[in-house]
C-alpha cells in the first residue's frame, strides 16, 4: 500500500466534493431523481457520518490494536453503525445543506490531520470480529474508495440536475451517458 498516494486521493476528494457541491441549493440539495436515489443533501450528511463514526473511529480502533499503539482492544467490539437505516432515522433530507457541507469539511479537516499525524502505523494490523478479520490498510484503501462511489453519485445527481435544467433542450449531443 502507498500511504501517501492514498492520503493524496483523500485530499483530492475532499476538494472534488466541494467543487461537485457548489451552486447546490437548499431546495435542489433535496431532490431525488428517482425514490431509491438519495438526494445531494443525503449524500452530505451520510459522508459527514461515515467521516466521524465509521472510517476514522474505526481506522483507530485497528491501529489502536497494534502492540506499538500501547493500547489493546482486540476483545472490545465494534460499536454498530447502520449507513442505509441512518438516511430515515436522522432524517436527513431535512438538513441544512450549508450546515451539513460545512460539518463535513470540519470532520475531513479532523480526519486528514490525524492520518497525517500517524506515526509508523502498522497497515498490516489485523482486527477480528465475528464479522470476519480487517486490515488497517484494507479500511484506510476502503475510505478512499467510499469517496469515489460518492464523487460518482454527486456527479450522477449534477447530471440528473442539468437534465432537468435544460429541458426542453436536449443534451444528448454531448455523448453517452
């Protein structure tokens, strides 16, 4: 694993999901173009829970098990998240964008402060569970990755907004989507 490519895309990310959330409105940041679509806003708020209770709390947790880490939580679980139930339960679609956005980005901030401050990390650390074993690298590449599957959403959703913008224009001249 290149640690500092990785870190990098994280950093680049978070900047593509700024950019890809520019000219949102409130109103716009609530649409969904279909019901099983979650809307801009949703989006928001999921990536502002994940940053603070999944990838980050969990990534620790994994380093934390390290016997250079000085702290031992091998025998400690898990603490449960539920990424699709939290959409309804914190009804997120209710939320203040500029609120939500700027959440996120202050968690982000948190987070790339404290991968930059990791040390020596062992990425080869391996947590176990009765839900199976996790590398700290395999959940550090998994962050980068979720940041992709919702660069493409937000990018689905900005596509879906432009449709619906230009009508009565077409916009297949543009190519395949």
């Amino acid at each position: 694993m290149r640690y500092e490519i990785l870190y990098q895309e994280l950093t680049h990310s978070t900047e593509m999901i700024r950019a890809l959330l520019a000219g949102i409105s409130q109103e716009e940041a609530r649409l969904k173009p279909n019901r099983k679509s979650w809307s801009v806003l949703e989006v928001v708020c999921h990536l502002y829970d994940e940053e603070r209770e999944d990838f980050r709390e969990h990534l620790d947790f994994i380093i934390s098990t390290s016997p250079n880490a000085g702290l031992h939580r091998q025998h400690e679980e898990w603490h449960p998240i539920a990424p699709q139930a939290w959409v309804k339960l914190r009804k997120y679609n209710e939320q203040d964008l500029g609120k939500m956005k700027a959440k996120f980005f202050r968690e982000r901030t948190k987070s790339l402060a404290w991968l930059k401050g990791l040390k020596n990390a062992d990425w080869n650390i391996t947590y176990k569970s009765k839900f199976g074993s996790m590398r700290a690298g395999d959940m550090f590449a998994s962050w980068v990755a979720h940041d992709n599957l919702h660069i493409r959403q937000l990018v689905e959703l900005r596509r879906a907004r432009i449709e619906k913008v230009t009508k009565p224009y077409k916009i297949r001249y543009a190519g395949e989507w």
